[in-house]
C-alpha cells in the first residue's frame, strides 16, 4: 500500500521534503525503510537550530515544505511507482531532497527527474559505485541503481566520490558508461573540483562517510571521508543544485543515532545549497 503524498500547496521553486520508506533491495541488511521519520526526528529535536552553514534556515521558511513519507511496498510495481510520485512534486516546480530508503530508490528518482530536467549531472558520494549489472539475480538491487541510470542515458555526467570498494567487474562498468569515479587512494577532497557546466543533483549514501562519523549504514567501509570534506564539496558547487537524496541511513546499526544527526546536518546544508543556488 502506496500512502499518497501531499503535494496540493508546492509552489514553484520550493524545496520539497519526502521520505521514501524502501529497503526490499537491499542486499546485506534491512532498516533503511525505517529511516525517513528518525532523520525528521534528529533535525527537530531540539538540540541545533535549522540554520546550514551558508547562512539560510530551513525554520519558518517559506521556500520550505515537508510533504511527508511514502511506504513502498516490495513489488515492482510499487517500487518503480516511485518515479511518479516524484513528478508529481517536480510537475509543481519543487525541488526535491528525498530521504531514503536505501540506495536502489535513486534509479526511479532520476528517470523522473530526466522527464523534467535534460542536461544534467549527478554528484554521487558513496564508498561503492553502485553500477553492478545485476546482484544475487536482482537488477534493481542497491548495489545497481547507476548502471539501469547510465543505460537508460538519464544523465550527462555520473561523478563519484568516496569510492574504496572496487573490482574488476565494476571497474569494467565505470569504462563502459564513461564514469568519472574518484577513488579514495587518489582523492584529496580540499582541492577536489567537479568542475560542474548545468545543472546537478547530489545522490549521497552515507556510507561515503567513514564509519567513525556514520555508522549507522549497512555496509561499514573504513577509509571514508569526513562530514567536513563532504560539507567542502558540496558548499563550493556553483550551479543550480535540482535535487538531491540522502540514502541508506540504517537505524538499527546505528549508536546513539549520531548517523540520524549527521544525516540531519547534510539535510540542512544541502538545502541550504539547493534555496541559495535557485532564484525563488
Ligand atoms: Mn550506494
Ligand atoms: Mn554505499
């Protein structure tokens, strides 16, 4: 049973916060469906304020709307049904940060954001770069959604950072769609520069991050990168950001919910960046 968003009172140009209640896809562990609630709950709590870095707040903000979750159910149907909720936010001019879910909710989120948005480009921040053909059988696990992106052509430039986890089998895959993927052995996030043309949606998984500073993730990687690096890249992006998803928060994994707050802080801050890189 697929809950039905409200999405009436979007104006155009609003920044439009959903939740996407899915982990069927994930391949290791379950709990990234609980999420969505636990994030809101973290940035609410009382304990910080709503201001991002760059000097704008999400609190009594006008520009600001949060239309709530959406449950997916584990049929095909109802996963990639995913895709037309996400048009009827972006057929009302909002710019959406969805919420994951873990990360097999990214491929109907950018099929929907191709219908709206052509060119554009993704900023992926992940420890893996998610482009196997298919695995355990599944071609929409989360470990596939950027390979069913780059062959349905959604986006003009897949660019990936905090990689540490590749093999031969992916390595092929980053050859055969022309992906710029940035692996941590050679990656300085100080004067990394992505050197964006239009348009760009984020797509971060919270495992980027080390486990030190996130570990409430399915998949520890250590070796990531730290919540400042990430707040540098994305504060230098100097073109309109259209959307972004936060994914993979695992609650059951986590201590303390410290992931919910950090997933909380780069809720505000990539916000903050989405309201100051588009006009009202
Ligand atoms: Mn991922
Ligand atoms: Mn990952």
């Amino acid at each position: 049973m697929v809950s039905k968003l409200s999405t009436q009172s979007i104006k155009k140009n609003q920044l439009v916060l959903i939740g996407v209640c899915s982990d069927d896809n994930s391949s290791f562990k379950k709990g990234p469906a609980a999420a969505p609630p636990l994030i809101r709950k973290a940035l609410y709590n009382g304990s910080a304020n709503l201001s991002a870095e760059n000097g704008i707040s999400l609190a009594n903000n006008h520009r600001f709307i949060d239309i709530g979750d959406i449950n997916v159910g584990p049929s095909v149907e109802e996963f990639m049904g995913i895709e037309q909720h996400l048009v009827d936010v972006l057929e009302r001019g909002g710019i959406p940060l969805t919420l994951g879910g873990d990360h097999a909710i990214t491929y109907p989120l950018i099929k929907a954001m191709a219908r709206y948005h052509q060119p554009f480009s993704i900023l992926h921040f992940d420890a893996h770069p998610d482009l196997y053909d298919e695995l355990e059988g599944n071609r929409l696990s989360h470990a596939c959604p950027f390979a069913r992106i780059m062959e349905d052509s959604l986006v003009t430039r897949l660019i990936q950072v905090g990689i540490r986890t590749l093999n031969d089998h992916q390595k092929a895959q980053i050859e055969r769609f022309s992906v710029e993927s940035f692996d941590m052995i050679n990656f300085d996030p100080k004067s990394f520069k992505p050197n964006l043309k239009g348009p760009v949606y984020i797509s971060f998984d919270l495992d980027a991050l080390d486990p030190a500073f996130a570990p409430g993730v399915s998949h520890f990687e250590p070796g990531g990168l730290t919540v400042r690096d990430v707040l540098g890249i994305i504060q230098k992006i100097d073109v309109p950001i259209i959307g972004a998803d936060i994914v993979e928060y695992n609650p059951t994994q986590d201590i303390n919910g410290m992931t919910a707050m950090v997933a909380a802080k780069l809720l505000k801050e990539i916000g903050g960046m989405i309201l100051k890189s588009n006009p009202e």
